[in-house]
C-alpha cells in the first residue's frame, strides 16, 4: 500500500509533554460497532464485559540513551535490541565519527567499544568488565524519552516514574508500552470487580518503534525485530478466554503483536520466546485478539497502520480526526483509544 495513504496532520500542540494525573483520568475514544464515543479511562470497567481479558507488556524501561566521546568527537547512542549480556544494538548519533574497533567513554567509568557497524547504520556495543550492563546504565544513561517529547523539552526525575507502567517488572524496554501507562491500582481493582481478568507478556519495545517509514510502499518497509515471550501458563489462559467465547483485550500495540507473533492460522496461541518484526498493515486477518486498546499514533507509522488494519483505514482517520477536533491528547503521554472491531 503506497504509505502516503497514512498521512494526517496533527497540529503540534496536540503532543502531549506530560501524562493525565492521576494516570486513569487521561481520556478515551472508543469505536465500536455502535459508532464512536467519549469516556475517560476510569470507564474502562462499564466498557467491557465480564469475562474479558487484559493482556500487558510487563517490559521494563532501562535507562538507554547515553551520551559520550570518541576522542574529540560527541557521540550520542540510543540502545535499540540487546545482543547478548554485555552487547547491545544502538542507533548512533554522529555515526560518522564512529569505526568499529574504536571505543566511547561515556561518562562514569562506562565505555563500550563499537565491534560491527550494520547495515541501516546502527552498531554493535560491547559494555567490557565484569559489572552488570543494568548497573552500568543505571550509572552512565538517561531514561530515553520519544523524540517528540525530547525535542521540546529535557528528560527529568519525573519522567523516571512517568515513563514506567505499573506492571513493569522485566528490564529490557527503550521505549514504554504507553497503553498501560494509563492504568493505576484503583482502576485495576474495578476491572477486577467487574469480573475483567488481566494477564502478563514480555516484549520489549526498540528505538525501531520510533522509526519514520521512509519506504514509499509499505511492502518495501523492513521492521526492526524485537524480542518477546508468552509463556505456557499465559498462551493457555488467552485460548480458554477465547474458547470460552470472550474476548481478548491487547493493551498496547506491543502486546498485539506479540499474541499475533505467537498465534497460529488456527486462532491457537502458543508458546514464544524469540525475535519478532511482524508488520500489521491492512488485509491482515488477525488470529489472537479481539480488540486493542492503544494511544494515539504518529502520521504515516506502522503503528497507525496497525490500527488501520484493525478497524479499517477510512474509520481511523475520521477517529483522529474527531480526536483532534476535540482536544485529545497525542502520542506517548497522550489519551487513549479502545478499538473493538465487530
């Protein structure tokens, strides 16, 4: 599909710079087969049904950007996949300046030696010593804000809770699941109450996810994979709600793609522990989830032509459209939309 197709204009002061507080008070947009509707967060449990099923990325954000010299020259990297346990996949500012063999000092007796350039550009590094990577970012990184945000104002203590869910638990993320940004303890005991049950997966989340598509056809788009796992106990629970005749509840782009990653042609869903760079553009006929809740995307993104696939490309641009008319919130720290096709 020719990727001007997913094109919209979003008037710049629609980015959200901060989240909704408290989290569950952000606004939500829901399209369903009754039409479109405004709520607010705290609505979910009068949304769905008893018997529905909430699946989130447990992801954590580690502290990925960072900042350091190669010699005289600034180099600034943002991790994107990890490697192995001490090598991580970074997208590099100031790449030219960079050769593999050579090492950036990045501050606070951190360094890494860039050991293979690859070929969109990024690099391998490699963390040398004996102290845990984690620990080393802990000392030397910076929590890795999207760019839209980075761009209008700096990284601060806030945002170390901000751009954490309330279920991250698994380092690995430089990017958070911001769907679930939205949910607090209170709005989980009344999804609980209403008989809504919720389960946990892992993906996490690469740079990659920011990424313009700069291909003119998305069949010539390459995604960047990145890796996840649904184990037994949670692919089991998603087949019996399903089995069941409820419905499976993605919350986030993140989680989608991991149940679809993992899903069979027979609506199956098994167990998974690997790398995944599913693209999700329209025709695709979605085979493990029955709706996704999702916050606002970016113009001409994978993740708005996953939407798109979802409910239809026409529907989702009249929804931001009807979005931005009404003052919703964009993007990371942005409202919500809650997507449950017929």
């Amino acid at each position: 599909m020719n990727v001007d197709l997913f094109d919209f204009e979003l008037p710049p002061e629609r980015i959200a710079l901060r989240p909704a507080v408290p989290r569950d008070a952000a606004r939500l947009l829901l399209l369903d087969a009754a039409g479109t509707a405004d709520h607010r967060v705290s609505d979910l449990p009068a949304l769905l049904r008893a018997g529905d099923l909430l699946v989130f990325n447990d992801t954590r954000v580690i502290p990925a950007q960072l900042e350091g010299r190669r010699g005289d020259a600034r180099i600034g990297a943002t991790l994107h996949k990890r490697e192995g346990p001490r090598d991580w996949i970074a997208f590099i500012r100031n790449a030219k300046r960079l050769r593999p063999g050579e090492t950036v000092e990045f501050g606070a007796d951190v360094r890494a030696i860039a050991t293979a350039r690859h070929e969109d550009g990024s690099f391998t590094l490699h963390f040398p010593g004996d102290a845990p990577v984690e620990l080393l970012l802990e000392r030397a990184g910076r929590m890795p804000l999207p760019p839209y945000i980075a761009a209008k104002r700096p990284t601060d203590a806030r945002d170390a809770d901000d751009y954490q869910t309330m279920f991250a638990s698994e380092p690995g993320a430089v990017a958070a699941p911001t769907a679930a940004l939205h949910f607090t303890p209170g709005l989980m005991a009344a999804l609980d109450a209403a008989g809504i049950g919720h389960t946990t997966l892992t993906l996490h989340v690469g740079a990659g996810t920011f990424l313009p598509v700069k291909a003119g056809d998305t069949d010539q788009h390459r995604m960047h994979a990145e890796w996840g796992r649904i184990d037994a106990a949670t692919a089991d629970r998603i087949n019996a709600v399903r089995a069941a005749g409820n419905r499976v509840i993605a919350v986030g782009t993140t989680s989608l793609r991991l149940i679809e990653s993992a899903a069979g042609t027979d609506g199956i869903v098994r167990p998974f522990a690997g790398d995944t760079a599913i693209f999700i553009t329209p025709g695709y006929r979605f085979r493990g989830i029955d709706g996704l809740m999702t916050n606002f995307h970016l113009p001409r993104s994978t993740l708005f032509m996953l939407v798109s696939a979802l409910m239809g490309l026409e529907r989702m641009k009249a929804a931001y459209a009807h979005a931005i008319a009404h003052d919703y919130r964009f993007y990371s720290y942005g409202d919500a939309s809650l997507l449950l096709p017929p």
